[in-house]
C-alpha cells in the first residue's frame, strides 16, 4: 500500500526524455488484461520492453520481476497512450517509484489512481547524476532522494494536492475514505 | 467571472457557478467510451471495487466500441471482445457496437460521433489518449486510465483538475494543399511534446472556422500529443448542423468569454503554412515535407482516428486520381461509415475504391485502429523490418507500428499520397500544380 512517509531503497533504472508508453509496454502485449493476476504478472515480465536496443534488460529474460525498485527519467515520463497498463506493469514488475522531471499527464494519473508506482517529482533533472544499477533512497517525508553510490542527495517536489490520493492507496480508497462511495462491507 | 470554455463546462459538470485552474472538482459524466484494449481491464476495476451483482450507473452513457485488435488471429484479443460481449449482455448496454455483426463501427474517435454520442457542452471520458477528438464539437473530452473508467462505470463522476488553457488563434487561409494535419504537426513543432502538459488547448479564429468538422476533429484529436488535456474549439453553425445530423438527444452548447483569462495565447497567420512531416521518433519532429524529399520510403499508410476519415481518403483520392503510387499503400477506413463512404463518394464519376485501385494501390481493409499503434503479429500493415513508413496516424514513437527498426513520418493524407507517388516524402503543391 502506498505511504507518503515511506523510505524506498533499492536499485536504480535510468531512462531519459520522452519514454512514451509504447516504450513502457508495446502495444502488441495490450491483449493482456490487468485484473487477471496471472496476466498481471506477465505484464511485468514485459515491462520496458520497447526500449531501443542498447538499454541494459529491465526485467531478465524468463523472469516477471525487475531488479531494479525505482526509475529515474528525464522530461515528460509516460508520455502517449492512455493505457494503464504502462504504470502497472512497472509495478507488477516491481518497480516502487519512479523520479522524473516532468510527467505526461494521463501516466501520471493513472500511477496515482492505481496506487502501483509513486510518480515522484524531482526538483532538478535527476537522469545524469544517476546511473543504471547505482542504490537510492527516496525518503517521501523528507521529499529527498539520496544516490547511495556517489552519496550525493537531491530534492523532490512534495506532491501537493495528490497526496491524499497516494495517502489512500489510489483513487478507490480516496473516494471511500471521504464518503464519494461507501465503504466495503 | 469571465471564464473559458472548458471551465463552464467543467463548472457545470461541477454544480458550480465558476471553477478556476488548478481546483480538484468531482464532475458528472455525460459519456463513457471503451474498447477492446481497455475495456475487459475496465471492467475488471469494477466488479473488483463495486461487486460481480452492481450494475453501471447508466446503461445509456457507457458506448464500447472495439476497434483495436478485431482482424487477428489472436486468441487473447477474441477473449477481450467476448468479455465486453458479456457485460454488455448482463448490464444491458444499448450502445455496444458488436464486431462481426451489424453493429460494428470500427475506430471508437470517428464512431463516437457519427452515432450522436458526441454533443457541444457535455463531458466525455475514454479509455484512450485520443478521446481528445470530441473537442472539437465543442465537448469536453479527455482520456483516462482502467482503473478511473472502473470508478466512472460506477458512480458516473470522477475526481479531475481544471486545467490551464493556452489559446490558439489561426486566422488567414491555408494555401492549397495544406490542411489540418500541418496545422496541427506545425504547433505541436513548435511547442514540443509537452508543451501543453496538463492544459486545455483551445483553437479558434478564422481559419478554424473555415475547417470542416473532420478537420477540427484532426486538429484536437492530436492535443494529446503535445500533452494537453483537451483539445476544444467553441460550437458554431457547421457544428450545430453535424450534430442535430446525428442525434436528436437535446444539449445545451457552452461558449467562453472572449475576455477569460488564458495561461498564453499563440496567434498564426496560416496563409504561411506548409505541407510538412513529423521525423521519426516524436511527433514534434516538425519539418516541412520539401526540405526531405531525399527520404526513400517503403509504404504509405492512410488510416486510424487522426487520418482514416472520409475527408482523408477525399484528400488522398483527389491527388491519386490518374496517377500511380510506387509503394506498397495501406488504406484503411476508420469505420465502416467511412467504408461505405470510399464506395459511394466519386470524383468525376469514379468512386474512391476505383481511384485507390486504379492507382495501385492494396485493397481496402477493414475499419479498425489496424497498425497504427502496431497490434497483434497479423495485423494489417503491422511493420516487421526496417520499413521506412510515410503515415497519417497520430504517433511515430519508436516500435509504434510493430517494428523498433521501422521509421515512420507522420503526415497529411495529402502529403501521403503525394509521396506514394513518388516514392520519397514530397510536397503535394508540386504535383498538385503540373
């Protein structure tokens, strides 16, 4: 579940500008559905997938999850499609957050509203101080995330009127806990 | 308060006298679009968060159009259109167009409207980045994810922010041979692909006025490729009358104050536009179409919500008349409207089928979005190799037809066909004035 107030450590993946969602999940595999868990898993196994050669493997051959725990990206990450499929197979693949400079807006939407990935904001483009396989630590409350590999820190931008969005889990908790829908039984 | 366009209706979707941007309001919804790709996950989200026994808010605002894999081999793909055959079904959806039956549509953009779902005023979400289309009805449209579907499918009203608007005035008159297709390529060149992230874009002036109804639609349709929200231009005359053509469901038209407060205005004299490409990889990769004329293409490709009108293929079929194209040519109608339409239309007693053939090109395919965005292994027009690709689709990302190898360049149907016939990108003036 998703937590403002989280530490994420782990391995970094980085990408630059314009990773737009066919990049993230060919279209080819869209005849997956999401809610279906094992098609769920598969999506992970395929994330990134239309990344140019030359990109190291984001998710290695005949396995579902990455080992990387957090994407850094330049300008307009996610740009293009409207496909959730895109935030949710970085989650299924294990991905927690992503950090880019900017976001389009439908990607950034949909990773809030499903609570799969944090799309974080950094203040400064993040894509050259970090490379493929250093270790970050994001800590949310502080709005900071920190390259363990060089031990240089850089600031992120607090999520604003999201937060109570990604605070509740996506747009389902969100509505639930204000009273839009009633609760589960 | 003088507000734009997009923030009455926003207001009004609202319950509110005036909305401002950057407010986070929960809006009523007029219209919920899906498809084949996003639907079945749609549908997912809400019998996960609603139960298997709830039924939709309002069975005569939910349109499920399929239109993206329905001529593949897939299995998967099958299963998805079945998916959405059984909720249609048990929810007793009344505006579920069937593939493989009499109902089938095609492209969900060009359908949306041609079966009155589309009206000046309302609010449309849809499970596509190009639900931005219906803008140019004077709707407010924008696409949105499975798991915001599944809520809407639910409630009817979905949590959104007011955006921004940048305004885009275009007065003067296109020369010949420059349409929509350049209008749009040329501003999203010159603001980039995210120049209009999370804003309203907003066309108006004289030459907007001057556009047909499919060439707004191209215009607003491509909003989302610079980023935007929405992309809207104001109801008028040529509106009113497509409309009340398509449904007599009654709307209430809404229209901004000329003294609403925008975030920038950009004005164009587009007497100064030239027919133009987008290079691979981004659609901002503006370029006009004379200063490439060294690229050698492998295909052409004429079809999807941006460029498979009938307005393209008219386009496409006046240049083609009596001449020949020297590469493998795709056709393939939007819907099955559109079909019809390339059989009934004629330019000087020809039908358009007979001036695609004559011309050399490949048969007509079916309606469907097709290899636009790539698709199954067999879809028509799929890209396998390094194909270097001339389209008047909306996106040529890397890998967007089937194949990372492949280059496409995005264009007008004119400028299409003008390089079908020579084999390298040219600008249609040339030929359109010998």
């Amino acid at each position: 579940m998703a937590s403002t107030s989280k530490i994420i450590k782990g391995s970094v993946y980085v990408v630059e500008d314009n990773i737009d969602t066919d990049q993230i999940i060919p279209a080819k595999f869209l005849n997956l559905v999401p809610t279906i868990p094992d098609e769920y898993a598969k999506l992970g196994s395929h994330a990134m997938a239309g990344l140019p050669e030359g990109h190291p493997a984001f998710v290695p051959e005949g396995t579902d999850k990455s080992p990387y725990a957090i994407m850094v990206a330049g300008r307009n990450f996610g740009c293009g499609s409207s496909r959730e499929h895109a935030p949710i197979c970085l989650g299924a693949a294990g991905i927690q957050a992503v950090v880019a400079e900017s976001y389009a807006r439908i990607f950034f939407r949909n990773a809030v509203a499903t609570g799969e990935v944090f799309p974080v904001e950094s203040k400064v483009r993040l894509c050259e101080a970090f490379k493929t396989g250093d270790v970050a630590e994001i800590d949310m409350a502080a709005n900071s995330i920190k390259n363990v590999t060089s031990g240089e820190s850089y600031e992120l931008i607090p999520p604003g009127a999201v937060a109570p969005v990604i605070e509740a889990g996506g747009i389902f908790g969100y509505a639930r806990e204000t009273g839009m829908i009633k609760q589960r039984d | 308060m003088a507000a734009t366009i997009t923030e009455k209706i926003l207001a009004r979707a609202a319950g509110q006298e005036h909305v401002a941007p950057g407010d986070n309001i929960w809006i009523d919804v007029d219209i919920l679009l899906t498809h084949d790709v996003c639907g079945p996950g749609t549908i997912g989200v809400f019998k996960r968060e609603f139960g298997d026994d709830a039924r939709v808010w309002d069975a005569d605002k939910i349109a499920i159009i399929p239109d993206h894999y329905i001529y593949t081999a897939d299995t998967k793909a099958h299963r998805n259109i079945d998916t959405l055959r059984d909720f249609a079904r048990a929810q007793q959806l009344p505006y579920f167009y069937d593939p493989g039956t009499a109902s089938y549509k095609g492209v969900c953009h060009v359908a949306l409207p041609e079966a009155g779902h589309v009206r000046p005023g309302e609010v449309i979400l849809g499970t596509d980045s190009h639900t931005c289309t219906h803008g140019a009805l004077g709707a407010f449209a924008t696409g949105i994810g499975n798991t915001d579907a599944g809520f809407v499918m639910g409630t009817g009203k979905l949590l959104v922010k007011v955006p921004k608007t940048l305004r885009f005035v275009l007065d003067g008159e296109l020369p010949e041979g420059v349409v929509a297709k350049d209008i749009i390529l040329r501003i999203i060149g010159d603001i980039g692909v995210d120049g209009a992230t999370y804003c309203a874009m907003e066309f108006c002036g004289s030459a907007i006025d001057a556009l047909s109804i499919e060439e707004r639609m191209t215009i607003c349709n491509m909003a989302i490729e610079a980023g935007g929200k929405n992309g809207i231009i104001a109801p008028d005359e040529k509106t009113l009358a497509y409309i009340k053509s398509r449904t007599d469901r009654p709307f209430t038209p809404v229209y901004g104050d000329a003294d609403a407060a925008v975030e920038a205005e950009y004005r164009y004299d587009v007497s100064t536009f030239v027919p133009c490409v987008a290079e691979p990889h981004l659609p901002s990769r503006y370029v006009p179409a004379a200063e490439r004329e060294a690229v050698k293409l492998d295909r052409a490709y004429i079809g999807s919500c941006t460029g498979g009108k009938l307005t393209d293929f008219i386009m496409a079929a006046q240049f083609l008349k009596g001449r020949k194209v020297t590469i493998d040519t795709f056709l393939v109608p939007a819907t099955v409207e559109v079909a019809e339409g390339l059989i009934t239309e004629t330019i000087d007693g020809m039908s358009l089928v007979e001036i695609f053939a004559a011309a050399g090109c490949l048969d007509v395919a079916p309606p469907s979005c097709a290899a636009c965005l790539g698709g199954p292994e067999d879809t028509f027009g799929h890209a396998h190799g390094s194909e270097v690709v001339i389209s008047t689709t909306n996106r040529n990302f890397i890998g967007r037809m089937g194949s990372k190898q492949a280059s496409i360049y995005l264009a007008s149907p004119l400028t299409v066909a003008a390089s079908a016939v020579a084999g390298h990108i040219a600008d249609p003036r040339d030929l359109l004035s010998s």
